[in-house]
C-alpha cells in the first residue's frame, strides 16, 4: 500500500491556484460545486488507487473525519461549524 503524499510535490503552486480560480469566475454557486466535483472525479481517476483515494479523503475532511463531517452534515451544520440558517442553501 502507497501513503499518500502531502508534501509539495509540483512547480508553479501559485499559478495552479489561479488557474483554479479562475475557472470558477463568473460561476454561479450551483456551477462551482458542479466544476469541482468533475475536478475531482477527473483526478481520481487519474490517481487510480482506492487506498491513496481514501487516505486523501480522510486528510481532506474536517478535524474529527468523514464521520463527523457526515454527521454535521445532517445536522445542517455548514463546513465553518456554524447551523444553517432556515432556508439557507449553504
């Protein structure tokens, strides 16, 4: 089993980011989360490796891991720790 690397591990970091960011100009919200799910499933398949994939998972989730995450999530608390607001899509 592969680890997964989380050290940095290309050039031009910053321009990643901007070119990131500027994909999602002019996107509406529902159009952003669209764009980084095919982002995501774009690299994953790249990657390939379930267990490299979960581990990735587990690094990328809110302190506490994908169970409390998941949990929030149905509580309606939001990724900032804070409960949604009635009629709220964030």
């Amino acid at each position: 089993m592969s680890d997964l690397n989380l050290a940095p591990n290309f050039d031009n970091t910053d321009d990643f980011y901007a070119a990131l960011l500027s994909a999602h100009e002019g996107l509406s919200e529902p159009e952003m989360h669209a764009l980084n799910a095919r982002l995501i499933l774009i690299l994953a398949n790249h990657i390939g490796d379930q267990d490299i994939l979960t581990q990735a998972l587990d690094a990328a989730a809110p302190k506490g891991g994908r169970d409390k995450a998941k949990a929030d999530t149905e509580a309606g608390i939001g990724t900032m720790g804070t409960a949604r607001r009635e009629g709220s899509e964030t």
